[in-house]
C-alpha cells in the first residue's frame, strides 16, 4: 500500500473484496461522484454527471409512478372483495326485515361507512310501525323525492350514482345521525316497471370518503344486485 493512502487497510481490503456492494449502493455512488466533482473543481463541466442526475431523476419519478399504481391496484382489490363481501351478505336473510337490518349493520360495517338508508317512494304516506321499528336503515318518501335529491345542486341528466360532500345534511335520509355525516353515496334503484324508484344512501363522517374524482363501478354493481334483491322481496 503506497504512504499517501488514506483508506484503512480492513476498509480498502474489503471495497476489494466486494467492489459491487459500493456500485449498488446509491447514497455511496453519490458520495463518491461528489467528491469528484468537488476535486476537478468549477471550471470543468461533466456533461456524463450532468446526463446522469437527469436519468436519476426520471428513474425516481418513474419509481414513484410505479408505486402509486401498485397503491391504487391494491386498493381497486380491497373494494372490489368488500363489495363482493356486503352482496354475498345481502343474499342470506330469509325474510324481509331481516333484509333490510343486514343493510343497516352488516353491509355498513363491511363497507366502513357511517350509516346506510333506504330511501323507498310511496304514493300514501302514513305512519307505519314497520319503518320506525327497522332503526332508521328505511325511510319513505313522496313521489319525486328521489329526482330532486339527486339532482341537487347539479343540472343535467340524473345521474344513477352521486359522490358529493355534504354541508348540511337532510335529517329525513340520515335520522339523528345527519349532524354527524360529511359525505354520501346515493344509488339510485330501478325496482320494476310500474313502481316507483328507490335509492341507497351512504353517508360517511369523513369530508372526503365520497369524492366526486372517485370511481363509480362497484357502487353501481352493488346497487345493481341490490334492485334485484328488492324486486324479489317486493314480488
């Protein structure tokens, strides 16, 4: 070893024993071509150098990329077997009631959201016990409610899935729970010729758990096996 080296014997031995542990080693490398920038000083432009931060910038912008993919995958998966999960739920009661509390407690808590109703239009409008006794999972409403509710606040088509924040939230749809809630999901329902619509409403304490960026597929999917189910239960 000549007198001006400044590496240890054991440190220089094993940078010789394993010189791609140094090559693999990114913050190393870095350290490395510093210290060689830094000795050839300023007047000396390195267009490799140069042409190899730009590579090393696009890699962590791509790498980036690829995690938030994978990310967004995974999630896609974790909805689509919640999704799967509240239907095959929905599918074992074997009488109406029964029905309708599964949607309220288990499907709710399946697909973690705060509270579930459902909204059913009805041309006579009475007190019924069969609606107080079900803990606010139903409510029905005038014919039109439905549209209207829907359409609030937006023009155009109605539109069979909303995402939106709420601000005030309707105490008729949500029960005592409405001051609590900040988003919702409402599924419009088409229950057969010659009745009237109905619709699934969603409401979640978090502002941003319904977005209106989000997609909409599974939610329609679910609302299109849950019409369906409440065709059956209403034949």
């Amino acid at each position: 070893m000549s007198s001006n080296t400044k590496l240890k014997d054991n440190l220089r031995a094993a940078i010789l024993a394993e010189p791609d542990a140094v090559l693999d080693d990114k913050d190393l490398m870095q350290a490395l071509v510093t210290a060689n920038e830094q000795a050839r000083g300023n007047n000396v432009i390195d267009l490799r150098g140069i042409a190899m931060q730009r590579l090393e910038a696009r890699l962590d912008r791509l790498e980036d990329t690829h995690r938030s993919v994978i990310a967004a995958a995974y999630e896609n998966l974790a909805g689509t077997n919640q999704v799967h999960r509240a239907i095959l739920r929905l599918l074992e009661p074997v009488d109406f009631e029964d029905f309708l509390r599964t949607l309220g407690n288990d499907v709710s808590e399946i697909l973690r959201v705060d509270h579930v109703t459902l909204v059913l239009e009805t041309t006579v409008m009475r007190d019924d016990p069969a609606v107080g006794k079900l803990g606010g999972v139903l409510t029905v409403v005038e014919p039109g409610f439905i549209d209207t509710y829907l359409s609030h606040d937006r023009r155009g088509p109605i539109r069979e899935v909303v995402l939106r924040g709420m601000r005030q939230p309707n105490p008729r749809v949500f029960g005592s729970t409405a001051g609590h809630l900040r988003s919702e999901a409402c599924l419009r329902l088409d229950l057969g010729e010659g009745r009237l619509p109905g619709m699934i409403v969603m409401g979640a304490r978090d502002a941003n758990h319904f977005n209106p960026q989000l997609g909409t597929d599974l939610l329609s999917f679910f609302a299109g096996v849950f019409e369906r189910s409440m065709r059956h239960w209403l034949s």
